[in-house]
C-alpha cells in the first residue's frame, strides 16, 4: 500500500480515537488502533511503531497539517491524548484554497453532464457543495468547454441512453440530409458519441447487416417498441480505433501518406491527426503516415489544412481529395 494511503488511513484512526472522550487511548493503544485499521483496509500487519505515531501527532499539531489542540493527561507514567474540544475533527476543518480551487473545478466538469439520467443528483449535490463551502461560481469565466447548445436533438440523449442501459428497441423517425421524407429505423441501440460538436447513435438495425449509425440532429422522433433486443458483443473501446470521426466503411485498413508543410508540423506534432501517426523527416517537408480506413472524416480534416497538406498514398484518396477540391474551385 502506498505510503499516502496509510497515513491516511493513520491520521483518520488517530482522530477517531481523540475525540472519543468515553475511552483513554495512551500511544501504545493508538499504535495498536493504527494497526488495526491497516489491517482492516489491507489485510495484514504493516507494524506501526511509536515512532511513526509521535511525528503524526506532531505533524497533526503543525499548520502544515489542522493545527490540532490535544489535551495530554498524565497517570503516573502513562500518558493519554483528547482533543481539548470534544466536538472538534480533522474532517470538519474548512478547505484550503487549493483544495476549493479543484472542487470548483469538479463541480464545473459535472455541470457539463446535467440534463443526462442518472445525473439528476447533480444539481442538488452541487447547490449544497457550493453552500457548505462558499464555492459559489464567480461573475468571471475562466474555463469553457467546446459545445453546440443549440444543436437539434440533444433532448432524445436522456431516452436513448435508458434504452442503450436497459437493453429496450427503439422505433426513430429519421429524416437524412439527402431526403425529405421522414424514415421509420427500428433499431437495438447500443452506444452514444460525440464527434465534432455533434452526437451519434450507434446500434443495429433489423433491417441492415452492419451498424447502423444515426445522427442525432436528424432524428424527428422516438418511440419505445415492442420487440426482442438484438446484443451486440462490440467492443465500442475498440470500434473506432481505426477511422478518424464516426463513418466506418466496409473498406480495409491502408497506409496513408501525407506531405506536409515545415511551418505545419509543430502542430500535428502536438495534435496527432490519429494514434498510429508517424512522422519522417524529408528534404524541406515532413511525412506523415498513418494506419486506418480512409473515410469522409479523414478528407474533410486533409482539406481543412488547405495547401499546407498534400495526400500522396493511396491513389484513391489522391483522387478523392482532387474531385473535391475541383468542386470546390468551380463555386468560385
């Protein structure tokens, strides 16, 4: 066990024992109560020793630890130790500004997950912490996270993601960019992404052999349905490994090669394209190569770089990428 852990475990047993004023703990019991909660937490016998127990109390007594008042009251040699207040505890001292600080921010990132189920507790827990510990939010804003409040859809993330928990069919009303009518898709969901400010579904269509993959601004309805629940053994952890974004064409892995500019490199140096990217060195440019399936994703984040990227392996996103570039030369 680590030594943080243990003194933990020491400092907590200790102030238990302080501010029992029904029983007199002498340093030999405080040494045997240190080890029994060791114990208890590890399963054996650390052996905890005076020693040890003497520089925790000092410690305890310290500014740098609660500035602890003990009462130490002689019998003859013996020598017990009492918090001179019977309701005083290291548990009940106000935080430090560095540990409000970081509570601050915890309570910022859980801010990011209201609205969702299972979260409901949050606003709750956050109103009482900020309450307990003057952590009231200041007027200034000094962290942001990026996000589309205003994207359709995020109000089915709390019905989709009962269904995916519980294992239930759902019938949704979809309506794709390339159609005007609203499609019926039943289908056994199975996971929830973020990519690029907008949310995904990911699941299995009666319909369909693959994984069907359902953005959320799309869909114009939701409705629980009466059917068996196709499982799925995908491991979500994995499934996207090996493509940039969301799409997964039913394509094989290829080694991508990319040109790319000197003044670019320190960036996709410090941002990886992708977690197979690899970087060699040429005359006055750099290569960049990568392992995955080409996909809508990958040509529109080449694109985004403009003239400072050139794409020379394989052939078939050479001619991608120059099909799009010359549509996008004859709008202007």
């Amino acid at each position: 066990m680590s030594t943080n852990k243990q003194a933990i475990i020491r400092y907590q047993t200790l102030d238990k024992c302080f501010r029992n004023f029904g029983r007199n703990y002498a340093i030999d019991d405080l040494v045997e109560e240190c080890n029994k909660s060791i114990y208890e937490y590890i399963g054996k016998d650390e052996g905890i020793k005076k020693r040890q127990l003497y520089d925790d109390i000092r410690f305890m007594e310290s500014e740098q630890g609660w500035n602890i008042e003990l009462k130490k009251i002689k019998d003859g040699r013996t020598v017990f130790y009492k918090y001179e207040d019977s309701n005083f505890s290291i548990s009940n001292q106000p935080l430090n500004e560095t540990e409000a600080n970081q509570l601050r921010e915890a309570l910022l990132t859980l801010d990011r997950f209201k609205g969702l189920p299972q979260y409901h507790w949050i606003n709750e827990i956050n109103a009482r912490l900020e309450s307990s510990f003057n952590l009231k939010q200041k007027e200034e804003i000094i962290i942001s996270f990026e996000q589309n409040e205003y994207l359709r859809g995020l109000e089915f993330i709390p019905e989709l993601y009962n269904a995916i928990l519980y294992k239930k069919v759902l019938n949704i009303g979809y309506k794709s960019f390339n159609s005007v009518e609203v499609k019926s898709i039943t289908i056994s969901p199975y996971y929830l992404k973020q990519y690029n400010m907008r949310w995904f579904l990911f699941g299995k269509s009666e319909d369909y052999e693959t994984i069907t993959n359902l953005a959320l601004d799309r869909i114009e309805s939701l409705v629980p349905e009466n059917k068996n629940y196709i499982t799925s053994n995908i491991d979500f952890n994995e499934y996207f490994e090996d493509v940039i974004g969301v799409t997964i064409p039913a394509d094989k892995i290829e080694d991508v090669v990319l040109k790319v500019d000197k003044k670019l490199i320190s960036y996709i140096t410090t941002k990886p394209l992708h977690g197979s990217q690899k970087i060699k060195e040429m005359d006055n440019n750099f290569e960049v190569h990568l392992k995955l399936i080409p996909n809508y994703e990958l040509e529109t984040l080449i694109l985004s770089f403009g003239e400072k990227m050139q794409v020379l392996e394989p052939i078939t996103l050479v001619e991608n990428i120059k099909e799009r570039i010359n549509k996008m030369k004859n709008n202007y």
